[in-house]
C-alpha cells in the first residue's frame, strides 16, 4: 500500500491560505459518506450546504483531483479536506488481498482514473514524438541556424542600447524590452529571452544605470560564449546553451547525470507563475556534503506542483544532477526511506559569501544562490534597513515584505534562517528555532 502523505503535503496542495483553513473544517468524518481508498485512489462524498452532495476524488500518482461542487479553486476545499482524513489515517485501506483490485473503486472514480491513464498515453506519445524529432539531425541544424541568428541579432542590439546611452533607458516603454524578447522567442532562445524581458524592471529602481549596464554586459558574455561554445569546457558549455534555452531531456539525466546520495534537508521552497505555467523551486541541502541542489517542477491551469519534498524535512534519496559548469538542478532518482523532521546544517555569513563567490566564478550568470545560514540574529541599521547578523558580527541584508513573523519567531535570539541570494538581498524563506520548530515565511 503507498506511503500515506503528511498532513504538511496535503496542505501543501493548497492554493491559498483561504483554501488550506476551509478545508480543516471540512476534514471531519461526520461530514463524509462512502469514503475508499486503494494504493493510486482515494474517493468520497462530502455533505456540502443543504442538499448538496459532492463528489471528490483524489489520483494519488498525479496528484489530480475531482469534485462536482461549484468552486473554482484547484483543488477544492473538499479535495484537500479527503486528502487529510486520508493523512490521517481516517480512511481505512482494504485488505491485502484487495489492493490491487480496480474493481472495489466505485463507477465514477474507476471512469476518471481510465480516462486520465489514456490521456497520460497521449501526452507520453506526443512527447515521445516530440524528443524523437528534436533529436533528428536536421531539426537540430535548424534550430542552430535560428539561435545563431537570434543572438547575432541580440548583440547588435546591446551594442546599439550601450552606443546610444542609458539615459534612454528610464523612460523607455517595456516594449522596448518585450520586442527583443519576442525576436529570441522566435530564434528558439527562450531562457534568453526571459532574461531580456525582466530588464525592463530595472530602470525603475534606485541605482539602476550601474545594474542595467551589469546586465547588458552579462548578456553580452553569455552571446560570446555560445558563439565561441566549442572552445569552452564541457560543463561551462552545458551551463551556457541551459542559458541560452537548449534542455536536457530528464531521461537522459537520469540515465548520465551525476548522482549524489545524501540526507538532504529540504531548506526552503517558493511558486512563482508567470504567464500561463507556475514554477515551484525546492531548494535542499546535503546533511554531509553541504552541497546545494534545485528541484523544479511546473504546473499548467488544472493541474498541481509537485509536493513531495516538505520543507523542514530530511530524505535519505540519490539526486540526479543536470549538466553544467555549477551543476545545481537535480532530479530525485531514488529514495532509501520516508522523510522525517529535520534542522538542517548551515554556514555562517562569511562561509556563505565564500559558497557563492565559488559559485559565481564557476557560473558568471548565476542569478541565485540558496543561502542556509546558522545562529543568526535580526538587526537594523542606522536607516531602519533589516538585516541577519551571526556570532562573528557579520551581515547581509534581507528582503522581506512583513518580516513580523521572522521577528515574532526569534524574538531577539539566534536562528537557523534559509532564503534564496540575489543581488538585492537575501529574501527568507523557512527558519528553525529550537523552541518553535519549523516555520515557513
């Protein structure tokens, strides 16, 4: 029978803090009728307002989820509230014996999971299709065509932005940026082009002339490397077409990528949505190597992140490293075991700063770094700026919105804070106290 989910991983599906606290006060068996589950479902009725009866369902091995209620929230209040009678143990498996038998789900949840697996064959062929054709030879000599044309074109637009001055630059439309972006769209360079596009940001900020050229002439570096790419080593060459917007299929690094085992504490995670995909970034640490790592995963409209690796957690596992000159993004390859609480190990200031310095000088375009950083204390300076200070007296500057609950859970004393590094400063993201525990920020 699978592994029951935490209740932090089901809450962790949630798409608001609405959602996560509506389904508490649904997650109560009085309110349930005909619950089930076998090892890749878990099914139920829920007594909604008056004579409402929904419907819920929950696809383990997505996850996906089924309600007939009316909300437009994914998944619903009542989806999350199944998935923590489930955590909990409140909804009982069937025997042994009766595990992997289909036929003890009811209709309707038998139907959705068949037509989900025949629409996961689908997209499995097309993607198939896809890769094979990405591979052929003379598709692959025709997106090189394009990329070198679209980057030739990009350099002659930096040399045009710097020749003609950055005064420009602070009244300029975002269409300014949005265009050339949209030209490296169309070049297949699309990790650059999200690059150029978030430049358009800057002039909009206190400094911006000496950030803006910064970056103009990272952009110029990284043209010049992917032109010159073949005299580059191996792993720097992997980290520039990455930037560029060349992937790595996750066959093949599973198959070839470096893997490390460790007990990696999952230090911090962040969503962020950008157009019509949502990004999650997990970042974890390993126990005994110290050595960072990125999991990804995406979601479209409809579908749900990845919620597996719970912040505040360690997982004995063997990640699977994508290729590059500061390999950082992994895939989790294999698992030794269920994940348990866990504070993780961290540097102070200095040995941080040192991390990144390697980092940066390995990879120029790094643009961010995961900082776990031990026994640090909050302070402010002289014009009210926040920082995190540790024992040797030893800053960096943080990045928070309402920093009350970072305040409310140090209370003045020293903490165990992870966060994400970039050049505007250390923005929080879980903290460890040894009196309150884990609390994400």
């Amino acid at each position: 029978m699978r592994d029951r989910w935490s209740r932090e991983q089901v809450l962790g599906l949630a798409p608001d803090a609405a959602s996560a606290k509506a389904a508490g006060g649904v997650a109560k068996p009085a309110k349930w009728a005909r619950t089930g589950c076998d090892d890749e479902a878990v099914w139920g009725d829920c007594q909604g307002s008056g004579k409402s009866v929904y419907r819920t369902c929950a696809d383990l091995t997505g996850p996906a989820f089924r309600c007939t209620c009316p909300s437009r929230k994914f998944p619903c209040k009542h989806a999350l509230a199944l998935l923590l009678l489930w955590a909990d143990g409140l909804i009982p498996a069937p025997p042994a014996s009766d595990t992997a038998q289909v036929g003890v789900r009811p209709g309707w949840v038998a139907e959705w999971m068949e037509d989900r697996q025949e629409r996961a064959g689908r997209t499995a062929g097309r993607r198939a299709a896809s890769a094979a054709k990405a591979r052929d030879p003379r598709t692959v000599e025709r997106r090189a065509r394009r990329v070198d044309d679209g980057l030739a074109e990009l350099d002659q637009w930096l040399r045009d932005q710097v020749a003609h001055g950055l005064a420009q630059a602070e009244k300029a439309p975002y269409r300014l940026w949005d265009d050339a972006a949209r030209r490296l769209v169309d070049a297949q360079a699309g990790a650059l082009a999200g690059q150029v596009r978030g430049l358009a940001a800057i002039p909009r900020r206190p400094g911006w002339p000496g950030r803006l050229l910064e970056e103009y002439a990272l952009l110029r570096l990284l043209v010049r490397a992917y032109q010159r790419q073949e005299e580059l080593p191996e792993g720097l060459r992997a980290t520039v077409r990455s930037r560029v917007g060349f992937t790595v299929p996750q066959e093949d690094v599973l198959s070839g990528g470096e893997r490390v085992r460790d007990v990696w504490s999952v230090t911090g995670s962040r969503d962020t949505a950008q157009e019509l995909l949502t990004t999650r970034r997990v970042w974890l640490r390993g126990s005994r190597t110290g050595r960072p790592a990125l999991v990804l995963s995406f979601a479209a409209p409809g579908t749900t992140l990845d919620t597996s690796l719970v912040v505040g957690t360690q997982v004995d596992a063997e990640l699977a490293f994508y290729p590059g000159a500061q390999p950082l993004r992994a895939l989790v390859a294999e698992r030794h075991g269920a994940a348990v609480p866990g504070t993780p190990a961290g540097t102070s200031v200095r040995g941080f700063l040192d991390e990144h310095a390697a980092a940066v000088a390995l990879d120029p375009w790094l643009d961010r770094w995961p900082a776990t950083l031990e026994r640090v204390r909050l302070a402010r300076t002289e014009g009210g700026e926040l920082h995190v200070v540790d024992d040797a007296g030893d800053a960096l500057p943080l990045r928070i919105g309402e920093p009350w609950r970072l305040l409310a859970l140090s209370g003045g004393g020293p903490v165990t804070l992870a966060g994400e590094w970039r050049p505007l400063g250390l923005r929080p993201l879980a903290a460890w106290h040894e009196d309150e525990g884990t609390v994400i920020l």
